[in-house]
C-alpha cells in the first residue's frame, strides 16, 4: 500500500479500490482533487501475445477518473462513470506502469477526468477520458 502523505489518499486507501483493481496490483502514489496517480505491473495483466491488454490500461484509467470523482462528490453523494474511452498508442511487455489523472471539468453533477498512462521510460501508452455523472447516494434500505 501506498504511504500515507495527504488527506486525499487516506480517504482512497481507506475507501479502497475495489476487487477488480486490486486483482490487477494497482497501487495509489498520489491522490488529491488536482491530481492522482497509481502504477499497475505489467506481469499478469498482459493479452496472449505478451502485451499489456487494452482492458488494462482502461482498469487503471476508470479506477483512477472514478476515484477522484468520489472525492470531488464529497460526502452523501457519488459518482458514476457514464462514458469512458481510450486510445493505445504504444505497448508495455513488461516493468510498470503509471497512470497520471487530471481533471478537465468538475462540476457539480458531472466531471470529466483525463488519464495518461505512461511506461517506465516515460513514454505515453494510452490516452483514457472519462465522464462521471454525480448524483445523491442512494438511501440504505
């Protein structure tokens, strides 16, 4: 687990991931409304071929865009993703990978977040956008 350096990743840490995210290593490194980012390993998240498969980079890209609109939302409230989508643009066959999320728009009942996912090398590997929509949380029956 990430070392706790700010309130924003006590609240993801505490909250936490999710099964699908954790199953696929992702690791918090920073988490505020400006800026988040996790790794995710490469190993185990590859196609046949031994590329990081698609499907992973967008995991990465919808846990982080998700997450810091949780956090945007604020308390009683949350926010679902309604639209997502990626461009790949260069392969990982192995080593680590970093997603780097920033926010486009954060309004009050939508946001739309930005995901860079770059290799070890700096390199950019995907382009990820995400819209959440943000509604009242649902009441406990």
């Amino acid at each position: 687990m990430a070392e706790t350096t700010s309130p924003g990743i006590d609240w993801a840490i505490e909250r936490g991931m999710g099964a699908l995210a954790e199953k696929m290593g992702l690791q918090w490194v920073e988490f505020s409304l400006e800026r988040c980012v996790a790794t995710m390993p490469v190993e185990g998240n590859t196609q046949p071929v031994g590329l990081m498969h698609g499907g992973a980079y967008v995991v990465l890209g919808e846990s982080l865009g998700s997450m810091a609109a949780n956090l945007h939302a604020g308390r009683g409230r949350l926010a679902v993703g309604v639209d997502i989508n990626a461009t790949h643009t260069r392969s990982a066959t192995s080593g680590v990978v970093t997603g780097v999320c920033t926010p486009i728009h954060l309004g009050r009942t939508m946001t739309v977040h930005e995901i860079v996912v770059s290799d070890e090398q700096g390199r950019r590997l995907s382009t990820i956008r995400i819209t959440n929509l943000i509604k009242d949380f649902p009441a406990a029956s």
